[in-house]
C-alpha cells in the first residue's frame, strides 16, 4: 500500500498536509488531513510505516501528527491495522503536490515525431 503526506501549506513551525492512499484499481482517497511540526517532518523520500494501536511510526519514530478530528485518528489508524494485519507493508511518500502545469507530469521527453538527423559528424 501506497500513502502520500502531500504539504498544502508550509508555515514557519511546521505544515498543513493530507494523508492519501494511492490505488491505481480503485481511485485515491483522502484519508485525513494533519499538522506536521518541522520537527516530526521528514525529508521528502518514502519511507516504511509501521502502525501500532500507540499510533504511526515512520522508521521507528512516532509521527507526531496533529489530527484535525480525533475520531478521523482512529478510523484511519484501525484502517491502516487491518491492512498491515495482512502483512501487506505500508509505505508513505512526503511530497508537495504536484504544479497545475499543462502536461505535467506526463511531458514526452522522446515523442514518436522527433526528428531524427542521419549524417556523418566528424
């Protein structure tokens, strides 16, 4: 499974961000929306989760999320139990959403009517 913490809103102590879970079958889901303290923010890589009834760990270190709603907390905590409880590992990926670009991010670096030059180039 497939989570991203994506940073809607950065702020001198830390960052408004969403929780998603990606599913390429189904459609992505906004899980919940949470508070990030710089301190608790990781860099912007994947990273495994574990998940324990005590809260989300991210390399053996407690989130520290600030959840908006408590009971969005526990609802998405037992979501994430039950999924691990299948032994199907949980990664999440910091990240800052995408730019509204036209064609982002799917820009054909090599399209099919790129011109291609023959000639000797000694």
């Amino acid at each position: 499974m497939l989570l991203k913490l994506i940073k809607t809103r950065q702020f001198i102590s830390g960052a408004h961000c969403e929780v998603w879970e990606i599913n390429h079958f189904t459609g992505n889901k906004l899980l919940a929306k949470v508070f990030v303290l710089n301190e608790h923010l990781k860099l912007e890589l994947i990273y495994r989760l574990t998940i324990h009834r005590a809260g989300i760990f991210i390399h053996g270190q407690q989130c520290g999320w600030q959840w908006d709603n408590t009971n969005k907390e526990s609802l998405v905590t037992d979501y994430l139990l039950s999924v691990q409880a299948i032994h199907e590992e949980i990664r999440i990926e910091i990240c800052v959403p995408d730019p509204f670009l036209p064609g982002y991010p799917h820009v054909d670096r090599n399209p099919n009517d790129y011109p291609i030059v023959l000639g000797d180039f000694d």
